[in-house]
C-alpha cells in the first residue's frame, strides 16, 4: 500500500521536532456483543414471533425478536513520553432481515464505529473525532435494553477533562437519517403537500456533561435547519434536554449488598418526545418515549418511526423519571427490579395532538436464582400503562428463562438461556372483537459480550 509523499514528510518533520518516535503497536482489542435465537408464537402456529411487546418497558427476556450482531476493534500506538493514541473500528449488522433471519448465510453489516482518541496533547482527557455510539455506555438498563441516553453520530470532542473537583464532558455530534428514497439534496418542493426538500437534513447537537462525585449532570442542545416533513409542514428547529443522574451505593438506602441509580429527564422542542436526551438514531426512533411518536402501522408511510422522530413543536415539552437498581440476599438470590415513566405536553399545531398529553408509566422486575455454578433461574415480571389524552390501554408480560452460564473474573459470562413467556395482551394476537389477546411465545437464545 503507498503512503503519501506528504504524509511521510509530516510524520518525519513532527518527528525531529519532538524527538521522540512511536512505539510499536501497545496492544490490539477485540471487544463484540451479540445475542442470537429464534422465539416462537403459540398463536402463530409456532413461527417466528413478532414484536408481541416493548421490551424497554415490560423487560427483554423473553420478547425480543430480533438478534443483535456487534464487534469493535482498537488499536493503540504509545510514545516514549506516554502520550498514546488509540483507533476504534466498529461492524454491525444492518438491516430487518439481519436481525430476523436463522439462517446461516451470511447477511448484511456495516460501520457502526469509526474514531480516533488521542492522549497527550491537552492537560487531561481524551482528545476524540469521528463516527461513534456516544453516551449510551453507562446510561443503560440492562434488565430492559434501555439506553434513556443516544446521542450516537458523527463528531468531536474531549472526555475525561479534569476541571476543579469535577469530570467534564464536551462534544459536538451530527446527526442525521438515512432514506436511499429521498434525495438529499433536493432544493425545491416536488408539489405541495408532497414536499421533497429537507427530509434528510442535518441534526447539530451540542453536549456537555460534568460529573460531581455520585452525581452526573448532561445538558444536550440541538439545532436542525428547515425541519420538513412530506406535506412541507415545518417544525421544531432547536430544542434542548437535560439528563441528571445519581448513582446510590445501596439500594436505596436498604442496608446490604445492593445498589441504585435515579434518573430525571427533561426536554423541550427537539429535547422532547423520542428525542428525550438523543439524537438522530434507529433507536431513540424506536424506543419508549412520546406515544405520538414511535411505530403507527395504522398510519402507514406517515407512521414510519424514524420519519415521526423529529416532528416535535418548539413548545412540546417531555419529562422522564427511571429508577434501577440490583438486590443481592445472602442466599445469592438476586432482585433487579426498574420503574420508569415519561409524560409529554404536547403543543397545538400538530394535528396528531391537538395540544393534548400523552403518558406511560412502567415497572418490571427480574429476579435470579441460582442453582450451581453453570446454571442459575431468571424470570420476569412486567407492567405498562399507556394513556393519550384520556384513551388508556396497558400491558403485562412474565418469563421463566433458565439459563446455563459460564462466567469468568473479568466479568465476561456467555449464556445459554431458554425462554418461555406468557404475554396476556400481545401486540400482535387479536381476538374476534380485534382486541389484544393472548400469546404464549417460547425459543432460546446465546447471549454474550466481551
């Protein structure tokens, strides 16, 4: 492979001027997730189930239909002085079928991952740029797959930068949705009330985060030009949320061995609604967040969730509440229990809303068991109540999953679990009256990361 004549002369002339030359390579990672299986429906004649439930809500085990495919390499060159550097490449899967199919073909997958990390060359942290999943790391839900923060895109920033007592956090993130149908750079309207400018435009989102002891405070502002949708209407173009956590030695104050985290939300404009401490992803499309918002198949195109992720009124205003945390008795059996709610004023203008509200409130709990050194009992129990603008309808879910398991001291522990779930209001079984009705869903899965 040839390297630019004027690369190699930048890498020589820096060289001479600071004297010192990198090492060979420090050490290469390879760090991954993935969970994979196949769950049935009783009422679908045993096929592949649907999405029957919202796991973020109810709890995973048990209903999560797709798979999930990830692995992340890095690399890391030192100095002689320790300065060091460190590249991040990352592959994903990509695509529905990626996520469904049991084949052993191969499928579809793509870059998830691209940044760099230098260290060195400011006072303290970590100097980074490029493509990256950002803020989802440590504001996560295990028992739930609940990530109440994404600001995933593509930027730059500082991490880890001593100020005082305190941990700062700054960056700036781009962000934007990927439709092959649109053109990108459209610059006129097809017709009225079929516009086709604006529909993939670029989200500028600005966060800075500081941590205070057990305390973490996040502030995300957004702005995003000529925010259209198909019809030409125009909506929010700026918005800001803030996200305040703290972490809880105990579990809740109950002496033993436990532990807790509480979570206050608060959002406005492009902050509100799905975008609730996020940017521009597949997933904040997708996750809990304003019912106005999310997946309608009833609406058809217009109902498309990652098309509704940005359609928010300047004055749509959205606040959250998450409580988590893990209880271990001294019998080893174990309580992970998460409650969680998110309320929306909704503001007039939009002809979904009217001004109206909508809300949800959730609780689950996953207690685990254990029975030998290779195999423990885990199960799940979890509720959901909806209701927009006075229309209420709700959900509930349990799961036995025993599960084989072989863990290590670092913490890797891959599992083989089984899964049998009874849901008794399935998204996707209706009775004779099309109310959600019954459904007992059954398969397996692996599940491991590293």
């Amino acid at each position: 492979m040839k390297v630019s004549r004027l690369a190699l002369g930048v890498v020589a002339a820096l060289s001479i001027n600071t004297g010192v030359f990198a090492q060979e390579t420090e050490g290469f990672e390879f760090h991954g997730y993935f969970r994979t299986g196949v769950i049935t429906s009783a009422e679908n004649d045993f096929k592949r189930a649907n999405y029957a439930g919202q796991k973020e809500t109810l709890g995973r085990l048990g209903i999560e239909a797709d798979n999930d495919y990830k692995a992340n390499f890095a690399s890391t060159w030192v100095f002689e002085d320790e300065r060091s550097f460190k590249i991040h490449i990352g592959i994903s899967k990509i695509g529905k079928e990626s996520a469904l199919t049991s084949s052993a073909d191969a499928f579809d997958a793509g870059i998830s991952n691209a940044f760099i990390e230098l260290n060195g060359i400011t006072p303290s942290g970590t100097f980074w740029a490029g493509r990256r999943e950002y803020g989802k790391a440590d504001n996560y839900i295990f028992m739930t797959d609940f990530f109440y923060t994404d600001m995933s895109g593509t930027g730059i920033g500082i991490q880890g930068y001593e100020l005082g007592d305190s941990i700062v956090d700054l960056a700036y993130i781009g962000s934007d949705r990927v439709n092959e149908d649109v053109d990108r750079w459209a610059t006129s309207p097809a017709a009225v009330g079929n516009n086709a400018t604006n529909l993939n435009n670029l989200m500028h989102a600005l966060n800075i985060s500081s941590t205070f002891g057990n305390l973490k405070l996040s502030a995300l502002l957004k702005a995003m030009p000529d925010n259209w949708d198909t019809t030409g209407k125009e909506w929010a173009e700026t918005g800001y949320d803030l996200t305040a956590t703290y972490n809880l030695s105990s579990f809740f104050a109950i002496p033993g061995n436990g532990f807790s985290k509480i979570i206050v939300q608060g959002g406005k404009g492009l902050g509100a609604g799905n975008l609730l401490g996020g940017t521009i992803t597949d997933y904040n499309a997708y996750h809990p967040g304003s019912l106005a918002q999310g997946q309608h198949n009833d609406w058809g195109k217009a109902g498309e969730a990652s098309y509704l992720l940005t359609q928010l009124e300047e004055d749509d205003t959205s606040a959250r509440v998450l409580l988590w945390g893990g209880y271990t008795f001294d019998n080893g059996v174990s309580l992970f229990p998460s409650i969680q709610a998110q309320y929306n004023d909704m503001a007039t203008g939009d002809a979904r809303t009217d001004g109206g509200y909508n809300y949800w409130a959730s609780a689950m709990v996953r207690p685990t068991i254990p029975v030998s050194q290779h195999f423990y009992l885990q199960g799940e129990a979890g509720y959901v109540y909806n209701n927009w603008n006075g229309n209420s309808w709700k959900q509930t879910k349990y799961t036995v999953a025993p599960t084989f398991i072989l863990p290590t001291s670092l913490g890797v522990a891959p599992e083989i679990r089984l899964l049998a779930t009874y849901l008794p209001e399935s998204w996707t079984s209706k009775d004779s009256k099309g109310d959600a009705a019954s459904d007992f869903i059954v398969g397996f899965q692996a599940d491991v990361w590293w």
